[in-house]
C-alpha cells in the first residue's frame, strides 16, 4: 500500500490526473484524494492537467453536440406519433376537423420535413378563415390569444394601423403581438390587389416546437381517417 501511495505521488507531480493515477494503480479516487490532498504540484504538472480536463471538456462537449440533433429528431417522432393517436378523441369536433383541413392545406409544414424553422405558422387573408383558426388553436392547444404572434403582409405600408385593428377585432389578439411588414408589388398588379386585400395578408404563429409536432401528428392521424380508414390501435 505504501508503494502505491508512492506511486501515486510520483505521477501526480507528473500531471497525472486522478482518473490516470486511478486507471494504473487500481486505487479508487477516494483513496487517492487522502493520498494527494497534500501534495504540491509544480506549475507545468498543473498546466498537464488544466490543459488535459479542457480538452476533455471539448470532447464531451462535441459529442453532445452531435446528440443533440439524434435525440430532438426522436423526441419529436415521439410526440408527433402520440399527436397521431391522440387526434381520434377530437375527430367529430367540426371545429377540429375545420382546423386541420385548414392547416393541412395553407399551413406551414417543412419543419415536420427537414426545415431547421419548426414552428406553426397558418397564412391567409380570409378574415372568416382566420378566427377560425384563432379559435382552433386557443380551443385545441389551450393557449390564450395573447400567445399567438401576427405578421400582416400589407400592399399599401400606409395603412398599417387599420389593418392591426382590424385584424385584432377580428381575432381578439392583442395589438402589441401584431408584426406589421410592408411588401411591395408592382404598379400594375398594386390597385387590384389592394381592392382584394384592404387589410393584407397575415401570419398566425405560436412559436412552440412541441406544439408544431402535435398538430403534424393530428393531421397524420385526420389522413388515416380520412384516406385510409385506419382504425386507431
């Protein structure tokens, strides 16, 4: 035992680490720690075992890093699987089935396909269309209004505060949750649109990765149903 104390000593003053010391010696750490909790170390060892436990570090820290995107593309197989099942218990709710039937065609979906943006986003300029949504996501993802984020696309910058009210009246989402944006057409095609879209288009988005897993789920589920006839398992 007093051998191995010496030992230890010795590779400790080398810049050996407790793990390296542990690994030769077959010494636990708690041994070594009563062994070397006195012994003084020269600066070049302490720099060996500074520069040793950084580079460790880096290591781990790039193997996580590689994990990470393995680990959230199954977390989000998971909850769009459990989206799937779980869209059975809402499928004779007409405002469900609107919903989906909605967002399967006008919302955004290739975060669900590789997009690195995941977040749900519905576009339109239908005023009708639009509280039907507001309404299906408050309903259906237990979120208030104050949660959903609007982006209006306008044609004419110069009616921006008309267009914030009119969209908030019409969906009851406060106006400081409105991101007004300002797009522009050409001359030609400028008085038609505006004749069509006095109020733009807008954007309802709830930026919640979890929540965009889900809804892809149902909407999985909504085509089994009705392509399909799946019966739920």
């Amino acid at each position: 035992m007093r051998q191995d104390k010496n030992i230890a000593i010795k590779l400790r003053k080398q810049g050996k680490s407790y793990s390296q010391i542990s690994g030769e010696l077959l010494a636990p750490k708690s041994t070594l720690s009563l062994w070397l909790k006195d012994v003084t170390i020269s600066k070049e060892a302490k720099a060996k075992i500074q520069a040793r436990v950084k580079s460790t570090s880096i290591e781990k820290l790039i193997a996580r890093n590689k994990l990470k995107p393995l680990i959230s593309a199954e977390n989000h197989q998971k909850i769009r699987e459990e989206g799937r099942l779980e869209s059975k218990k809402y499928l004779k709710d007409p405002l469900f089935i609107a919903g989906l039937s909605l967002y399967w065609g006008e919302g955004y979906k290739r975060g669900a396909e590789g997009s690195r943006w995941k977040s749900i986003d519905f576009t339109n300029s239908d005023p009708e269309m639009i509280k039907v949504m507001a309404d299906f996501f408050v309903k259906f993802f237990n979120v208030s209004l104050d949660k959903i984020k609007v982006q209006i696309m306008l044609h004419d910058g110069s009616k921006s505060k008309e267009a914030i009210d009119f969209w908030s009246q019409i969906t009851g989402i406060p106006k400081e949750n409105f991101i007004k944006t300002s797009q522009s057409i050409s001359n030609a095609s400028k008085a038609k649109v505006a004749k069509k879209l006095d109020f733009g288009t807008i954007h309802l988005r709830i930026n919640n990765v979890k929540l965009f897993f889900r809804l892809i789920g149902w909407i999985d589920g909504f085509k089994e149903y009705l392509i399909r006839g799946v019966v739920y398992r």
